[in-house]
C-alpha cells in the first residue's frame, strides 16, 4: 500500500474506539553524567541532571493510538502509592483517552527506572506489581467491559507478566467477545500461546515466540517453522513476530508466511516499540484493514519510535514525510515475488524509461498484464538514460517517472536499475514472462535468453503505430 493510501486510512481513525487492556507500568528515565570512579567501591558515580517519567506498557500502547487520531480506553492496575498516582494523574491529561483504572491497596505500582548517560543506558532498576486483579476489581472490570463493548472497534491485551493478564480477565473477555466480530489483538509474554484464546492477531517477538516453540530463532528458516508451529498450538486466526532490526514476519491460518523487512533507521531507543506496532496493527484491524496493510503501517510507526528517547509516540504527520517515490527496492520486490510465487501467481516483467507516457506504452503494458498476474516495471534511472539519450534527457526524474507508472492499475511493482541494460534485475526477478514492443526481435531482447532457459515465455507486443517518446520531445523542442 503506498503512503497515500495509509494516510487517507489514518484519516478515518478519529472515527475508531480501541479498547487497550494490560499492565501498565511508569517508565522513569534518569539523564545524567559519569565522570569518576566512586572512592566507596568500583562503581561508577552517577550524576543526576534531569528527570523524566512517562506512562508505560498497555498505557504506551493507548498513547500511541491516540497520537494516531483514535479514541481510546485504557483498563488496568496500577498501585495504591505514589507512582501509580502519578500515572493516574498523567492519563487523565492524555485527552481523548478515558482511563479506566483501579488501585489495589497491597499492589506496587510497576516502575522501571532508567539510568541514562551520553545516550547509553547504564542501568534499570525495576520495582515489579505482580499478581490478578482482586475478585471485585475483576467484577468491575467485568462490567464496564460489558457496559462500552458495543461502541468498541478493535481490542488491545497487552501482557507484560505483572498479573493482569490471568485466566479470569482473558475468560471474561472472550466471554462476552467471541460472538461478535471485534478483531482481538494480544501482545503476549510468558504464557503458553494457546492460553490467550482465539486472537485475530497475536504478536510476540524473537524471543518470546522462541520460548513459545522450544528453539532458538536464528534464521529465516526457523522463524517460519516456528510461526507454523505456533499457529498450530493456537486457535489464533493469526501470528506476526517482530524481529528488531530485521522486519517483521506474519502467517494468517491458511495463507503463507510473509516476510517484510525493516526500514532503515538511526537507532536512539527501542523502549516501547513493541507497544508502538501493537497500537499500529490494532488500528489498522480497527479500520478494517488486513494483515498485510496493518503490517505495513507497524514497520512505519515502529521505525520512527525507536528514532525517539523514551517511551515515545508518533502521529501522522511524523510518518509520511518521505517521499512516496513509487519505488519498490530489489530486497522488498523478491520478497513480494516470493509471496506471490506460493500464491500461485505468475510474474511479467517489462522495462524502459517511460519518459513521457503515452498510448503506445499503455498499450504495451495492458497485453503484458493481460498474460500475468502480476506486472513488474523495471525503470532506467536518470542516469542511465542520460548515457543512452543524452544530457537533455530525461524530461521527467526518476521519481517522478516511477510516480505515474505506480499508479497505473496495470503495474504492481516498479523496481528501479542503474546499468544501461536491466540484465541483472531481470536475472534477480526471474520473471515467467519477458514484454517489450515490436520494436524489438527475440534475438534483440535483452534478457529473453535468460528468461526462457528459466522455463518462461518471452513476448513481443506490435507498436502502436504514431506514438515515440523521442518524436514527442523533438516535436516539443521545435514547436
């Protein structure tokens, strides 16, 4: 989905009530420097500059979501002391967030403290609330669940093993959830998967979908025998696992498993960016969205939180500000093809420099997709054509070229090359169909060796006759 499209959807998010249920801790960050050894012991003297507390766990999770336009409530524990009055305090300014919350007498509220020095984390010192919610309390939660779950578009279990998350409050959930159709989305822990119930989505990370499955995850390989493995200790209808700098990785029951890479990033702090997809999927389920789009708007909001110190949040406006070039990278393009391939689709590839489009080059891609199912354009880069064209070509940038051909309904992909021929981008692809226009012989095509020693068919599409970029810029140049 191009960015546009999951901005037009994140519009629609004012109009969406997630429900965020989990444990809810205060995350407290210490800035400080270390300049000396302490006299006492070897221990390093922590000078303390500034201070800093934010709302943490399932609280993070509802902060981002209304960062992101919803409406949310928040259900959860916190402590009856003084950090879990400083939560409370905190969540009542997070307008539109309605907090329903409730304080236990003999419950530390859970605080994780970060010392933090130059950027780097020195220490953390936890203070843990553990244990289920009293029998009234769950009561209560009980009846208010019932009371706002009309009005209620996705719901969010965050599990951070403080307790919350127990048998009764999963039980009264899907009690009175399983027969209606909100998407249920679980961050799980430490719990046997299939104890969570039948989950639209339940997202663990590497590490936790390895202690799930019994083995480490170390490749590719055992991330999908794992994903399989769990989907079949669940009645989830769904498992994505997030793996840190490498993307993410889903399998929807009867579909296959897909791998989406990260975006690049700078690296500053991954405190909670595990709540900050949470809050991603379960929105994009909110608005009705799939597993693929919902994945896709997790990578984005993800990427920019771990850019941020802290227990950060995103809206909107942070997340499309890069260019929406059009262009598909060759990692995210094979990995597309793969996905397609087990689909059983077939994949055409075509390729020139699209310069000025006109009739003739519609007319070459609407028979080129009329013989696949899906349709990748490999595209000269500015360079390239300057070398086989000229200097006064292109008309038009690479961007802007990629732009239009993405929003033709012919085209699926579009996939820049820099050499001046696209021989080692259609060896990359291996496309079962090889297009180009009758300008061209078989002998002539490039690539069309390599794609028919791989088993596909090569087609030459006649010219419509009238039509050539090269004629229309001379035309233009002489009036």
């Amino acid at each position: 989905m191009t960015q546009q499209a999951l901005a037009n959807l994140l519009d629609k998010a004012q109009d969406r009530h997630i429900l965020c249920l989990g444990d809810i801790m205060l995350d407290h960050y210490i800035d400080g420097t270390v300049t000396r050894i302490s006299p006492e012991a070897p221990v390093p003297v922590f000078a303390e500059k500034k201070s800093v507390r934010m709302p943490g766990g399932a609280a993070n999770t509802a902060r981002n979501l209304i960062a992101l336009g919803a409406k949310v409530t928040l259900m959860g524990l916190v402590g009856d002391d003084a950090d879990g009055q400083t939560l409370i305090n905190m969540l009542e300014d997070e307008a539109p967030l309605k907090s329903l919350l409730w304080s236990e007498t003999d419950r530390v509220t859970t605080t994780k403290t970060r010392f933090i020095s130059q950027g780097q984390q020195l220490m953390r010192l936890d203070r843990d609330g553990k244990g289920p919610p009293a029998p009234d309390i769950l009561a209560q939660m009980s009846a208010q669940l019932e009371r706002i779950l009309p009005t209620i578009d996705a719901i969010l279990i965050s599990d951070y093993a403080k307790g919350f998350i127990c048998k009764p409050v999963l039980e009264a959930l899907w009690d009175r959830v399983r027969e209606t159709s909100i998407p249920v989305l679980i961050d799980p822990k430490d719990k046997p998967i299939g104890d969570y119930g039948p989950a639209d989505l339940i997202k663990p990370n590497r590490a936790e979908l390895a202690a799930m499955v019994g083995f480490p995850l170390n490749d590719k390989a055992a991330i999908e025998r794992a994903l399989y493995q769990a989907l079949e200790m669940s009645p989830a209808k769904a498992i994505l696992v997030t793996r840190a700098e490498k993307g993410l990785s889903y399998l929807a029951r009867g579909g296959q498993i897909c791998h989406r890479p990260t975006r690049a990033r700078d690296v500053y702090d991954v405190s909670g960016a595990g709540d900050t997809a949470l809050a991603a999927l379960g929105l994009a389920y909110g608005l009705g969205a799939d597993i693929e789009t919902a994945a896709e708007l997790a990578l984005i909001t993800s990427g920019q939180v771990v850019a941020k110190k802290g227990t950060a949040t995103v809206n909107p406006s942070e997340l499309f500000t890069e260019p929406d070039t059009g262009l598909t990278e060759l990692r995210d393009a094979l990995e597309k093809i793969t996905l397609w391939r087990k689909d059983g689709q077939s994949i055409g590839f075509t390729n020139g420099c699209f310069d000025i489009l006109h009739p003739g080059h519609l007319h070459i891609l609407s028979e080129a997709k009329a013989r696949c199912d899906r349709l990748i354009v490999g595209l000269n880069d500015d360079a390239s054509i300057r070398r086989l064209k000229g200097v006064t070509r292109p008309v038009n940038s690479q961007y802007a070229r990629a732009r239009l051909l993405e929003g033709l309904a012919a085209i699926d992909m579009v996939v820049l090359f820099s050499e001046d021929t696209p021989l080692k981008l259609i060896e990359a692809l291996k496309p079962d169909l090889l297009v180009k226009g009758g300008d061209y012989t078989l002998e002539t095509i490039v690539g069309a060796e390599s794609v028919r020693a791989g088993g596909g068919e090569v087609h030459i599409v006649p010219l419509l006759e009238g039509f050539s970029t090269t004629q229309m810029v001379n035309k233009i140049k002489t009036g």
